[in-house]
C-alpha cells in the first residue's frame, strides 16, 4: 500500500496534528494504520477494536495492520471530518450524529425498530440487524455508498447494539412517569418516540449524557445496556426500565479514508473487508456480553431493573409498527427520498432472512465467516469505494 499525503488543519489539537502528519512507511516494512474511535479506552467495547488489526495482519501476512485510539484522536463528533482529512486512516462514525452527511444511510438506522416486530431476544436484536443493515447499504443502496464517498470515505463494515432500554436517575416505568420526562434521544427514532410516549426529547451526546444524568438536566437516556459500562452511566443510575423505547443503534464501525482505499491492492482491499466482518461481528458480541454484565451488575448494585409497565409497552409497540412510514415521510420531505416504502420492504425482508440465518449462529468467528459470506465478499472491488 502506497500511501497518499493528505493536508488537513484546525480539526483537533496540535498533538493530534503532528501524530497525523508523521509519515508512515512505504516500503515492503509492515504498515501501521491509525484507527480513531470515540470510546473510552480500557472498555470491553474499545478493547473489541483490537480485533480489526489482528484479522488485517493474518490476513496480510503481517505486512498491514491497525492500532487503535480510544477517545484521543478523535471523539465520535470528530470522526466524519477526521478520516475525511486524514487525522486518522480509519474510524467509527456513529451517523445518526450526521443526520445531513448521511440521510439515506441514516434512513436506514431509523428503521432498525423493524427487528423488534419479529425477534423477541432483546440481545440477539443486534446479530440480526447488523447482518440487515450491512447488506442492505453495502449491496442494495448505492445512494448510501455515494454518501461515504462524498465523504472521502468507505464502509468497510457496522455492528449494531442490544435493544435500548431507559436508564434513568430516578424511577420512569410506566407512561404516567413519562410524562414531560426528559429522555436523552441519540437519534430520530428516539425523539418521535419519547413525544410520542409524551416525553421530552434531548439531544445529546453519549460522551456528555453521563454529567446529563449526574446533574438533572436529563431523567433518562434511552441507551443499550452496555452504555452502563461503556459511558459509567451505572455510577449514576437509579432504575433500568427494560423493553422500551426498543430499537438498537446500528454504526458504521469500520469507516476507512478513501484515499487510503484506493492505495490498497485487491488482496488489501478483501484483508480490510475481512476485518471489517470480524470487527462487525465481535463488537456486536461484546454489545451482547455487556448487556448481560450490565443488567447484572445493576442488579448486584440494588439498582431495579423493571420491565416497562403494559400501558407503555402497548403504545411503544404501536409506536414502532406505525414509525416507518412516518420515518418515510420525513426523509422524502427532508431530503428528497424518492423510494422509501421499497427501502422499507427490503429491509423488512431482509431482517426476516437474518433472522434466519444466525438463529444457529453461537460465536463470533461464525458470525464474522457469515457476515463475509454473505455482505462483504461479494462487493466488486474494482468499483466498490470509487
């Protein structure tokens, strides 16, 4: 791989800037390349990032690797114009943060709700709607790889969350609770959804969410379990209500520069794609072990953890059956989307074929093999990313 200079100023701190502009080598010598993410380090979450290097360097023989940077190179509100410029060769880009960079791939996350309708398992959600999710961007809507690309990026590949759940500093389980209640909303879907119920929408980052509980400003923030770890939320949380709001926070979780793309060899390419499907598929896992710890250790704290009274649950269900052509709406007023009911079916359709395909699947490795199998291999590298 023959790297590309790419010039870039004023997007993080002069440590970051020099860290960016260091060369890396362009000979036969091992390269290094510099994956920026907006976890904190030390998680199971950021740790799970580690995956991404070891599958590139087997599959490369050594000769192309990646190291990660937990919450140092750039945070996630970074992430789009950091690998755009250059600051890192790779990173997680969280898009409902870039709801105008990404409107038909954001359209795409508002209907992650849809998985709820058919697959009971809060956890398993994940498994079956990152497969839905990648395979619908990557091989059925150009429109979203022309965002990316538009972006001077490429999806390599995206994980997804557990079911949200309401993590709260104070009692919310019922839609009288709800009421006016402020909810931290960390996309679209979360809004309509805490209006609907009559709650007050915040718009916030995860990164800021845990001083918004700490000191009030929010009541809750509709969050995956694992976020009681990830973000310390367990450190301020005084009740977990489960099975509602309900949907998941699919990303995309291997974004690569363009340049750095276009540089790579084929065999480059298919090694990048292959971490990209182990990185979708152990992150999703870890999602799901996380889930698991969190409610646990919740539990362990005396912090009650409640599954959302039948009021709520009925009208959050009746929410979600109703949002996508609602959501449908929205983007073709918003921002021009000419197809969105056939963009509804396929994901429905699709879901309901993941469904299937990983109701046996039990670990990571057959996930990732999968994942590749199905989404990643049969990208066409010679246009794929142009």
């Amino acid at each position: 791989m023959t790297r590309r200079t790419t010039q870039f100023a004023g997007l993080a701190g002069a440590a970051a800037t020099a860290l960016a502009s260091t060369a890396l080598p362009t000979t036969a010598s091992a390269e290094e390349l510099r994956f920026a993410i907006g976890w904190p380090p030390n998680t199971n979450t950021s740790n799970s990032f580690a995956v991404f290097g070891e599958t590139l360097a087997a599959e490369t023989g050594g000769e192309l690797t990646a190291k990660v940077y937990p919450l140092s190179l750039l945070n996630f509100l970074e992430s789009t114009t950091g690998v755009r410029d250059g600051i890192a060769d790779l990173t997680t880009i969280l898009l409902p943060y870039f709801l105008s960079d990404f409107p038909v791939s954001n359209f795409g996350t508002e209907l992650a709700a849809l998985t709820d309708l058919v697959v009971e398992d809060g956890d398993r959600v994940g498994i079956v709607y990152a497969g839905a999710y990648m395979e619908w961007a990557m091989l059925n809507c150009p429109e979203c790889m022309g965002e990316f690309s538009k972006n001077n990026s490429v999806f390599l590949g995206g994980g997804s969350s557990t079911r949200y759940h309401l993590i709260c500093n104070k009692e919310v389980n019922t839609l009288e609770q709800l009421q006016g209640a402020r909810i931290r909303a960390g996309g679209a879907w979360w809004a309509r959804w805490a209006s609907a119920m009559g709650a007050t929408p915040v718009s916030m980052s995860i990164n800021e969410t845990f001083e918004g509980l700490n000191q009030g400003v929010l009541d809750c923030s509709a969050s995956s379990n694992p976020e009681l770890f990830n973000f310390g939320f367990i450190d301020v949380a005084k009740w977990v209500t489960t099975g509602a709001p309900g949907s998941q926070f699919p990303s995309a979780t291997a974004v690569i520069n363009k340049d750095v793309w276009l540089d790579a060899s084929e065999s480059e390419k298919t090694a990048l794609l292959k971490a990209g499907a182990a990185l979708a598929a152990t992150i999703t896992y870890v999602y799901i072990q996380e889930s698991q710890n969190g409610i646990a250790e919740a539990e362990k704290r005396g912090i009650p953890v409640k599954q959302a009274g039948p009021e709520l649950m009925a009208k959050s269900r009746a929410h979600t059956e109703a949002d996508a052509s609602t959501a449908v709406a929205n983007y073709t007023e918003k921002f021009g989307l000419t197809d969105g009911e056939a963009k509804v079916a396929k994901m429905k359709e699709l879901i309901e074929k993941w469904d299937g395909l990983t109701k046996d699947i039990s670990d990571k490795e057959a996930l990732a093999d999968l994942y590749f199998a199905e989404i990643q291999s049969k990208l066409d590298l010679a246009s794929y990313g142009q």
